[in-house]
C-alpha cells in the first residue's frame, strides 16, 4: 500500500546512463547523466540535466554543444568513471583509456564504444532546482547498426548488452536473456 512520505523519492531507475561529452578549445571532458531525455522528434532536441558546479556544465556553455553517448555493459567503466572521476584535476579520457572521434559538426569527441550517440548543439539552458535542463538540437545521429534488429529497429540483444544502472555502482543488465514480452490491451 502507498504511504506519504516526508522526503524526496527517486525513482528514476535502473534506466540508461548516458555519458555526456564536451569539447570546449583544447579541453575535452566526460560526465554521467541519469536524468536525460528526447524533448521533440521532429526536429530532433535532447536535453539533459546538468549541475552547475560540474566542471562540465561550464564546459557546454562556453562551447554550446555536446554528445550524448550510450555505451553497451561491456563499457559500463566509462559510466562508473565519468561519473566519479572530477574532470577539473584529471584527463578522464586518458585515465578511463575512452576512445574517441570528433564530432562531426561539433568537434565535441563522440565515443568510439558507443552504440548510440547524438551530437547536439545547445538550444537553450533553464534552471530548475539544482539542476539545469540543457536542451540541445541533435546536429548529426550516430549508431552501431550491426547491434541492432534491422526489421525493428530495437537493439539485438545477442550483440548488445545495455547497462541498467541501479545505484551505488550496482547495473542490471539487460541482455539476450531478458524476457521480451508484447502487451496486447485488446485481450
């Protein structure tokens, strides 16, 4: 049964993590994201929240773009360390070993691992609590077509394992063992 409760509840999760990336001069630099989503499809916008005390908040405003990159589990380090590693002290590229390509529009490093990446420039940012929203045009569209279904679109999850983040460095992952159910409302 439901109960009122005095604090916040986050239930956000397990969900995909993306990793947001930035190249601002001759400085580049990663973060994790939880809280990211399409905000149009036509055109194509995607926002994401950013904290403005992250070093890479300053780093998308100076530059006014950035990567949404999505990483299959057998890359869920990257999450873990752009997540926890401080890009102000440290290269993460170069401690996490990521492998990366300019984008093609932006020059913001698209992760050479990812199977998803949207390379955006910022349409606007808006504060909301202690978070920004940072909503971004997606200028250019990247995908590993090998791991996905070609009929439908959805990923092959014989080729492709996503990392569900749970918490606390905890992932589930979803892979060919998953059940895959269809929900017929008409029964």
């Amino acid at each position: 049964m439901l109960e009122i409760k005095d604090n916040t509840i986050l239930h956000c999760y397990p969900g995909l993590i993306a990793i947001v990336t930035v190249k601002d001069g001759d400085e580049v630099n990663m973060m994790a994201a939880g809280w990211h989503s399409f905000m149009s499809y036509a055109p194509p916008i995607y926002g994401v929240a950013i904290a403005k005390e992250r070093h890479t908040y300053q780093l998308v405003k100076n530059s006014q773009s950035f990567v949404i990159n999505f990483v299959p589990a057998e890359h869920a380090h990257l999450i873990e360390g752009a997540g926890k590693i401080s890009g102000r002290d440290n290269d993460k590229f170069n401690r996490l070993e990521a492998r990366w390509s300019p984008g093609k529009k932006t020059g913001s490093p698209v992760l050479d691992d990812a199977y998803v990446a949207y390379e955006c420039t910022v349409k606007g940012m808006h504060e909301y609590g202690d978070h920004d929203w940072i909503a971004g045009d997606i200028v250019t569209f990247y995908q590993d077509s090998d791991r996905f279904e070609p009929e439908t679109g959805f990923p092959d999850f014989h080729k492709l394992q996503l990392p569900l983040f749970l918490g606390q460095s905890h992932y589930l992952i979803q892979d060919k063992t998953t059940t895959r159910k269809s929900i017929d409302i008409n029964k």
